[in-house]
C-alpha cells in the first residue's frame, strides 16, 4: 500500500482513525508533547496507519484537525465511529483509552469522549470500562 493511494473505503477508515485519535488529543483543550511522541510512533507502527504514506496520511490529518475545530466533536465520533470497520472497533478504543492516558491525567471533556467514544463503536459498557480502568490504573 505504500507506493499507491489508498481506496476511498480505506482512506475513510485510515481517516477516521486519526479523528478518534484527535478527539482524544484535543479533549483536555491541549496537545502534550508526551501526546505528539506517542502519536507520531503510533503513527508509524499500527497497523491503521503504518500503510499509509505521508503524503496521503498529512492532508487526512490536516481535513481532521480542520474539522475538530468547527464541528461538534459528537457528530464527528459519531461519523467516524461508523467508519471503522467491525473488526477493529475494540483495538480503535484500546488505542483511543491508551492515548487518553499517556500524559497521565484525566483532563478536561477525555473521560467524556472516552465513554461517548465507545458507546458510538458500539463496544458493551461492561468490556468498555474494563478496557478504560485497564489503561487508568497503568498511569
């Protein structure tokens, strides 16, 4: 995949990857340095996004971080969350909660993204809070 473009169905899920993500990043009103780091080598070794080259992922991010920025971040979880194929829905939200934590604090509007976040994938409460309290007790 890294000499062509990605199909319009996989650059929607690529793209809706890095929306969640981003909602995540800006809940608590700020991008961490700690946030950037872990980003970027996510960016470069899950599977999501290792395919993807730069420039096919940089103008996603841009569209993403545009978005963020004038739209309701409900409507676009909600958007983005039907995006993501069945099958990765849990290792989206895994990935999601670990970046929910990786400054480690809980600021801002992250636990309310976080638990809006699982329940627009779809993911049971039980699984989701299991999966969440995992992460929070690792900080």
């Amino acid at each position: 995949m890294a000499d062509s473009v990605p199909t319009p169905e996989h650059r929607a899920f690529v793209e809706a990857g890095i929306g969640i993500v981003m909602s995540i990043i800006m809940a608590d009103g700020k991008y961490s340095q700690d946030e950037f780091i872990w980003f970027k080598t996510v960016q470069h070794r899950h599977p999501l996004f290792a395919d993807v080259p730069p420039e096919s992922f940089n103008p996603m991010l841009k569209r993403v971080k545009q978005r963020l920025g004038k739209e309701s971040w409900r409507k676009l979880l909600d958007e983005w969350a039907v995006a993501v194929p069945e099958r990765f829905r849990v290792s989206i939200f895994e990935l999601a909660t670990e970046l929910a934590v990786v400054d480690k604090e809980l600021e801002g509007r992250e636990p309310e993204v976080v638990r809006y976040l699982w329940r627009a994938l779809g993911i049971p409460d039980e699984q989701a809070r299991t999966i969440f309290m995992t992460r929070i007790e690792r900080m």
